[in-house]
C-alpha cells in the first residue's frame, strides 16, 4: 500500500470516529452497551424506590422495566415513582431468593442497605444508618418461578440484582432464568458486609460457570472510614 492511500485511509477512519460519537461517562457506557445487545426488557431485582427505573429513563432506555421490592415503605414509593409509566411494572411486594417461603427483612435507617441477612461490624463501620428500625416479615419466590409471568421468549432480557449481601441465593433460584436472559448485572462486595455472604470471587465463577463474560466493572461504594472500595456493579453479556 502506498504512502497517499494510507493518508487516504487515516483521514477517512478519523472522520468516521468524529461521526460515531464515543461514549465516555459511565451512563453514557451504560446506554452504549444495552443498546448494542438490544435489551428491552429490564428485570430489577432489588429496586429499593426505583433508582435503576429512573437511570434507564435518563439515559434514554424506553424499553420495558419490572421492578422487584420486599420492603414495605421502599414498595410504597417505587409504585408512586413507576405509576405513570406505561411501561414500568412494579411485582407485588416480595423478597427473591433461592428457594419460595417467608423471611424477616431487616429495615435499616438507610432503606437501600436493608438486607435479609445480618449486617456484620464492617457494614455497621462503612454506612452509618445501617442500624435496624424494624423487623418486616415479606413473601419470598424465586426468578425461575416468576420469569414466564414477565418475559417471553422474544425477549432480550437484562436481570439487574442489587439484594445487599443475598445476590447468590438470587442466582440460586434463577437456574432456568440464566439460561433464557442476554445480560446481567450484579452488585459485589469486595469486602464481605454481612453475615454469610459469599465472596466477590465465589459469585464471579458461578456467573462465569453459566456463560457470561464481563464488560463493565464500575465502583459503587467507597468507604472513607475503613479506606477501601467496597462494592462494584459488575456487568456481563452472554458470550
């Protein structure tokens, strides 16, 4: 190849990324990369009061969201925030885990680190409104029982799961629910914050073990108090 028709080719490759806008914040990558894989159903396993709802719409996500939320207060207020969108559901109020049954749901003063488990002295150093205020009794179902109520097999399903320390029995009930979604994504804690919960490295090799690969890793929680990243939002595609 000669020297004028590399030229040639340099200014035209450089023309083509100016058009092809690249994104560069982290919901602009976040957008990029549910777009790329056609997501339009979102399945949000811990909602809390709607915040990943509210992100998807911000960041221009149109397709369908269902909203998963055991405690009572959090609940009351994801319905008011999805009620005028046509296209948000918000599931009855109920806890996802391995296995159907009741639990008791932990509120602490901060409503999104309530969790079903026991906060250890780490999370109780890390976040200060970890303290409980009262014990609520929720409904408990898995994915793989709910799944077909929501999806369908034209589906290009993203499962969010955000269940403070309880993301692997979440996985646990979701055998079936794994086989049938395009994307994934889930909060780990690089520092174990509650009683029981499994290590960041023991849910990454399941995830892997069922045929995700990761492509983003973004912080969430950075405690000022112990000095170190606690938590990370991993995000996977199926290979």
């Amino acid at each position: 190849m000669d020297i004028e028709t590399v030229k040639r080719w340099y200014w035209i490759r450089r023309a083509a990324n100016k058009l092809r806008r690249r994104p560069k914040e982290k919901p602009e990558k976040f957008a990029a990369v549910l777009k790329d894989h056609r997501i339009d159903l979102v399945l949000d396993v811990g909602a809390n009061v709607g915040q990943t709802g509210q992100l998807l719409r911000e960041i221009g996500y149109r397709g369908r969201i269902v909203s998963f939320e055991p405690l009572p207060s959090a609940h009351a207020q994801l319905e008011e925030r999805a009620r005028d969108d046509a296209k948000w559901t918000v599931a009855p109020r109920t806890a996802i885990g391995d296995e159907p049954g009741s639990a008791v749901i932990h509120e602490s003063e901060a409503s999104d680190v309530s969790s079903l488990m026991d906060a250890n002295a780490d999370m109780y150093k890390a976040f200060h409104k970890t303290n409980i205020v009262r014990d609520v009794e929720t409904p408990v179902t898995t994915l793989d029982r709910v799944y077909d109520t929501y999806a369908s097999a034209k589906d290009r399903v993203y499962l969010k799961i955000d269940t403070q320390g309880f993301e692997k029995k979440v996985l646990l009930g979701a055998e079936e629910t794994l086989a049938k979604i395009t994307g994934l994504q889930v909060e780990l804690s690089l520092l174990p914050l509650y009683d029981g919960e499994p290590s960041y490295l023991e849910v990454l090799t399941m995830i892997h073990g069922v045929g995700f690969s990761p492509y983003m890793m973004t912080e969430t929680n950075f405690s000022v108090d112990l000095r170190r990243q606690l938590q990370i939002d991993a995000i996977f595609f199926r290979s």
